[in-house]
C-alpha cells in the first residue's frame, strides 16, 4: 500500500486538541532505519512530563495515529528510561495494555537531535483523570475500568513486572469491547524485587501504597493498592488521601482509606481487600478481576 502524503495527511481533521505549536519536533518526520525518508508525521503536543514529552502523530506506514514519546532532554538517565519503556511494551501484548509500534532516535538537523523516542498506539477516549475531574463516574463504567485493568494487571504480573506508578492518568478510556481501558506509561516500570536505589522515582504521592510511602520496592501488591484507589476515586469523586504529599503519605500508614457504605457491600469489600495496609493480603490482581467481572456483570 502507498503512503498518504504528508500533505493529505496534514489536511485530515485532528483527532485530539486543535494544533499546539511547541518548539523542535512540531510537523516534522521522524525516521527509523528502515524508512530513512521518514515514517511519523507528527503532529499537536499532548502533554509535557519531567522527563518526556509526548506528541500526536501519524504512522505514514498505514495512516493509523500514534503517541510519540520523545525524552526530554539528553541526560543519560531520561534517554534509557525510554529505551526501557520500550523494552517493556514490546514484551506486552494485551488488549487492556497500549500496543507498541517502535523506537528510534531524532535524527540530525533538529534541535532535539540525538533524543530518543518511543511510538505506541493513540487512545481516543482520554484518562481516567479527565473522565473524573468533574466528580464521581457511573459505577457501571467503573466496573468495566476495573475489570479491565485488572485484567492487564495480572498479564504485567505474570510476566514478572511491576508497573509501579498507576494512578488515573495512567490509565486510558479506549472504548473498545475487547478491553475498556488501557494501561499506558510504564517509565519506571520494573521486575519484581529490583532493590530500588537512592533517590528512584517510584510513583505518584497520592496513589502509592504503604509500602512506597516507606521507600520500598511495592512489588505486585503495591499496584493492586494503587489501582484500589484510583477506583475509590472514581467512585467517589475524591481522593482517598487529599492534602499535602507528605500528609498524604502518612496518612496512608496510619489507616485505611474510608469506604462510603453508599458504595454496596461487594465494591466496600473488593476496594477493602485491594487497598488492605498489608501487602499479603491484597488479592492478586486475577482474583480481584474475577470479583469485579462480577459487579461488570451486575451493573
């Protein structure tokens, strides 16, 4: 099949945010080594992190939009945290887990020049955080989220890893019926017991487990207390551990998150067993699936 132009390309609607100019890679190709010329147009920036910023773009191998991942500067520790991502992604393959498409480095004659960048699938249907930000979510559709995070969870488990910073943003709406949502930036994903070193980012303040509060490697369980968050939050409209991060952080040691008896018995006891303050007694995430296949089901 023959490309669309770039040209043709450029004339298509935006499937995101109206054009966001931002100096160095806006509109421009990027190349990998087996299409030299260019294989990704890219276009709007969609957000900027400390370490990454991420960009809309085309894949003119087929015309399917992609996100481009490109580190944010050239320290050595940004540039092999998007080599790992990658590394990662492409062992993944779920449908509950954004796809990987591919690597490669911004070639010369640009200003990010040298700067690596990771492709993976473009989700249409925003985050959890966006789906949230005006209050509480239908507890039907939360149902759905978790059963399929879950489900993701336990193949990112399965294969040894611990994706370590689940948090609403992390997690996008695809509306598709293979898997409701996807699971995406796994940055600083690690295996399972990898002894964390000085300074490691592990996670976002609001959405880490005991554990992580304490400076240790959280493991499997610390994803499933995250997660039992995130769906508190969606749930109730709120945070479970509001306040400053180190209120935050504390808290969460001290207590258990409140759990609105509005919510039913079977969503107090799934969120109760996940966001358990001992690792051990959290479910794994295929068990918790199961339990939450069965609210899917209900709803």
């Amino acid at each position: 099949m023959t490309p669309p132009s770039a040209a043709a390309l450029a004339e298509r609607p935006a499937a995101a945010a109206p054009v966001v100019s931002t100096a160095g890679l806006d509109a421009k190709l990027l190349a990998l080594p087996d299409a030299p010329a260019g294989r990704f147009l890219v276009h709007e920036l969609l957000g900027r992190g400390a370490t990454a910023t991420v960009f809309r773009g085309t894949d003119l191998a087929d015309g399917r939009p992609v996100a481009i991942k490109v580190a944010e500067g050239p320290d050595p520790r940004q540039t092999e945290r998007i080599h790992a991502e990658a590394r990662i992604l492409a062992s993944l393959d779920h449908p509950a887990i954004v796809t990987f498409v591919a690597e490669g480095v911004v070639p010369a004659g640009d200003q990010w020049a040298g700067r690596p960048f990771l492709v993976e699938e473009f989700v249409y249907g925003g985050s959890l955080a966006e789906r949230i930000r005006g209050g509480a979510a239908d507890a039907g559709d939360v149902a759905r989220w978790a059963e399929s995070a879950l489900s993701g969870l336990a193949h990112v488990h399965a294969r040894g890893l611990v994706h370590r910073d689940i948090k609403p943003a992390n997690i996008l709406v695809s509306e598709l019926r293979r898997a409701a949502v996807r699971i995406a930036d796994f940055g600083i994903a690690t295996p399972a017991g990898t002894e964390l070193e000085p300074g490691d980012s592990s996670g976002t303040v609001h959405y880490m487990s005991p554990e992580q509060a304490e400076g240790r490697h959280p493991g499997a369980p610390g994803d499933i207390y995250s997660l039992g968050l995130v769906l508190l939050e969606c749930l109730t409209g709120a945070k479970a551990f509001p306040g400053t991060p180190v209120e935050s952080l504390v808290a969460r040691t001290l207590r258990d998150p409140e759990m609105p008896a509005g919510l039913g018995a079977s969503w107090v006891s799934l969120l109760a067993a996940m966001t358990a303050r001992d690792p051990a007694a959290r479910p794994s995430a295929a068990a918790a699936g199961k339990l939450a296949a069965k609210l899917s089901r209900a709803s």
